[in-house]
C-alpha cells in the first residue's frame, strides 16, 4: 500500500563516499531470540524504536512492528520499541486487542503478521508521545536496560521537515515529528537536538517520516548522531525495509554506524526496485528516496554554503536562477489540487538546484567564475563527503526524474502561493542562524520560477 500524500500533509546514485557495501551485511538465518530482555550483557547493537501510531497511521505502527518480529532480538541485536495508539480516530483498527495507550516492548522473533507475540515490558498508560522528553525518556531507558556497544534509534510517525504547522484552533506552534494526535501535541524541530542532549548521542539516528532529510532538520540533530538516515521525500508504504536490514545487521552485527546506515538505504533501494513497488510509484506519480548522512560534515556544508549562496548573489545571474528554480525535484508538500506543476513547493534538492544554477550560468558575467567553482565544491562536497549512501527511483508527477536527488533537501522558495498554514518560524532554526540561508531565501523570492 502507498503512503499517500494525503495522510502524510492533511493528516498531520549511491553517495560516493565507500563504506564496504555496508560491510557486507548479508541476510542470513537470524540467530535464536534471546529469552530474557533485559541483563547486563553488551550487545553489538541496540535498535530502539520510538513508534507514535496515536493518529491515523496507527495500523501502520502495529503492521511495521509484527515486521520487526520477523527477525526479533538475538544475543548480539537488541530491538526494543515503545509504542501508542489510541481509539476513535481516523484509521483506528481493532487489531491485536485493541488496546489504547503507550506500551514498551522487547522485539522477539515471531512469524505471525497479526499479532505482536513480543513481551510487553511495560504499560505506560497514555502519556504525550508528541513531547520531545518522552522520547528522551525511552532512549535513555533502552539504554540503560539494553546496553551496547552501538545505538540505532528510529523515530516512527508524520513529518513536516523544518516546518512549523499551524492548524485551525492550535494557536501558533512549533512542532515537526511524532504528532499525537490524542493531545494535539508534536516534537519541534528545534526540539530534536534536546532529545539527544537529555538522553546521549546515538550512532544513527532514522526518521520514518516524510520530508525529515533536510539541512534544517539534520542540522538541529547534527550533534546527536554519527549518521543520519531519511526521506526527502513522501515516505511511501511500506515504509523501510525492515525485514532485510534488521535480517542483515542481526547476521553481521560487527558492522558500524555508516554500514548499518548504508544498510538501510541499500535495502529501502532494493524493496522499491521492485517491479510490484515500481508499479505502485508509478500509478501515485511519485519518486521515491532515502539517504545516509555524516551529522559532523554538516558545519562543513554550511561554510561551503554560505560561501555559494553569496558569490551566486554577487553575480546576480537571475536567469540562470530562475531556471534553477522551476528545474529543480521540488517535493509533495502540497499536491495535485494545489500545486499542479509543482512549482509552489518550497522543499527541494539542494545539490540539484545549484547544479542548475551553474548549468545554466552565464560564464561571462562579473563573478561568475567564482560562483561556478563554488557551487562545484559544495556539490563535491554533499556527494563525496557529507552522504554515505543515497537511494533515489522512479519520478513525480511532473515528470522529474528522481536520479537527480542527492541525499539533502533545503527550503528553495517557489512561486507564490499557500499550500499550508504555517508559523514562520524559519529564523530561529539553528541551520538558519549559522548559515544564514534566508537571506538567499528572501533573494530568491523576487526571482519568478521560468
């Protein structure tokens, strides 16, 4: 089934750098369930998930959770998750119980797709899963509970990117991820750096939801995780490739944070090859993508960012902008009703926008010479050092291909246009303040996307 655009807004290539084909993490017999979830044993690995299905993906929640089960913890692969559903909302199933609330669960190995035959560890009863120290909360227990000489930790519900949605009668917010639905709460984007600040960094950090792999999001968390795994992107359904990673990292579970991160785009790229997979992008008129980021390089994108987006504005070569501006994959924030050609939707990808802009520079402009080799370097440095892995298929419904998607998208302005309300909180991201990206944002603005 297609995660549609719909639920994900309304309702809320290989990078260049080697990584040993993600140290060979081949799938293979998992090894036996360890009986007992907790002790003081370390393991290779610690995978916690931090599964908010208190809104209208909740079946969702409960179906990627039994796919966890089909591989389950062994002695060297801890999976431990916590996750909420809740009653009476849009999409509410009866499946497994039809329990409501937030429990904790230790992952073992079960074959049956219906049921979650896990051990609960712990019913928590109802609290916030929009709240940024909840999710603290859970990775500093799995830590503790569950220590390893590695962390992967997944955050599992909508996204908006940076942006701050507003709805009718919230008032003004400042919120990104992990929407509950029940409390009308959600995690900001300013607020994911506080989760890791609380609880310890992680050695990879995912995002199972939409639009999350930006510069202002991974910035914000850049300090928190080694590699940082998500979507430009609509993240479609099935979602990831939970059965073949978890199958991988569980049979070589020696493999480091880069490889597990290569991992996961590996196997999302192999399950949306697929002709079944293929078919269904086709008939929604998505592309679909995942990547593989280092959180240390992305002081290193904002130098050469801002060293880009300057000499582009010295030289002033709107035309070759405006071009860069309708050219570039812009991604479904809005949607067919809305945004018919795409060109109201302010997330783009940011190495396909500035090789736009210097396809079509004109060379013999003052300045030009400069701003080229500048935008050579960043986009060598996003392909060759910032992005260890990059899965990109199939093209929108415009016709873009999505081979030209790097890994990182960045607020591009489009034309004019509202496709969401919002709160313009663009200023006080940490990715702004340092790069001072909305400068080229407002330069842009007076430049018409042709």
């Amino acid at each position: 089934m297609i995660y549609s655009l719909l639920s994900c807004l309304m309702l809320a290539s290989a990078g260049a750098a080697p990584v040993m084909d993600s140290l060979a993490l081949q799938a293979g017999p998992a090894p036996a369930a360890a009986p007992e979830p907790a002790g003081p044993k370390l393991r290779d690995w610690t995978v916690m998930v931090y599964m908010n299905g208190k809104s209208n993906i909740e079946p969702f929640a409960l179906a990627d959770l039994n796919r966890f089960e089909t591989v389950g913890s062994t002695e060297k692969v801890a999976i431990v998750a916590e996750i909420g559903r809740s009653r009476g909302l849009d999409n509410d199933t009866a499946a497994d119980g039809d329990w409501a609330g937030v429990r904790r669960y230790f992952v073992t190995k079960d074959a049956d797709m219906d049921h979650i035959a896990s051990p609960m560890l712990a019913d928590l009863g109802s609290p916030d899963m929009g709240d940024w120290k909840q999710a603290a909360a859970f990775l500093k227990w799995a830590k503790a509970e569950y220590p390893a000489k590695k962390y992967l930790f997944i955050i599992w519900d909508h996204g908006w990117g940076w942006l701050d949605p507003v709805k009718p009668g919230e008032g003004r917010g400042a919120k990104s991820i992990s929407h509950d639905f029940v409390t009308g709460n959600y995690i900001a984007t300013r607020e994911m750096g506080k989760i890791f600040r609380e609880a310890g960094k992680v050695d990879v950090y995912v995002s199972m939801a939409c639009f999350m792999q930006m510069a202002e999001v991974a910035y914000e968390i850049k300090d928190g995780a080694d590699v940082i795994v998500g979507a430009e992107e609509v993240i479609q359904l099935p979602s990831l490739n939970w059965e073949d990673f978890l199958a991988r990292l569980t049979a070589a579970p020696a493999a480091g944070a880069e490889a597990a991160g290569a991992s996961l785009v590996d196997t999302f790229g192999e399950m949306y090859s697929r002709p079944e997979m293929q078919e269904l992008l086709a008939q929604g008129g998505y592309g679909t993508q995942l990547s593989a980021i280092r959180g240390a390089k992305l002081a290193g994108l904002v130098k050469k960012l801002k060293a880009w987006y300057r000499l582009a504005m010295a030289a002033d070569d709107r035309a070759a902008l405006a071009k860069a501006k309708a050219g570039v994959v812009r991604f479904e924030i809005g949607d067919p009703s809305t945004d018919p050609d795409k060109q109201i939707a302010f997330y783009g990808d940011l190495h396909h926008f500035v090789e736009l802009a210097g396809r079509h520079a004109d060379a013999s402009r003052p300045g030009a010479t400069a701003a080229l080799a500048a935008g050579a370097e960043l986009n060598r440095f996003i392909t060759s050092e910032l992005v260890i892995k990059n899965a990109a298929l199939g093209r929108d419904r415009t016709g873009k291909e999505f081979s030209s998607v790097k890994g990182l998208a960045v607020n591009i302005p489009g034309r004019p246009g509202t496709l969401i309300e919002y709160y313009p909180t663009y200023s006080k991201l940490s990715f702004a303040q340092d790069s001072g990206w909305e400068a080229f944002m407002k330069y842009l603005d007076g430049i018409e996307n042709r």
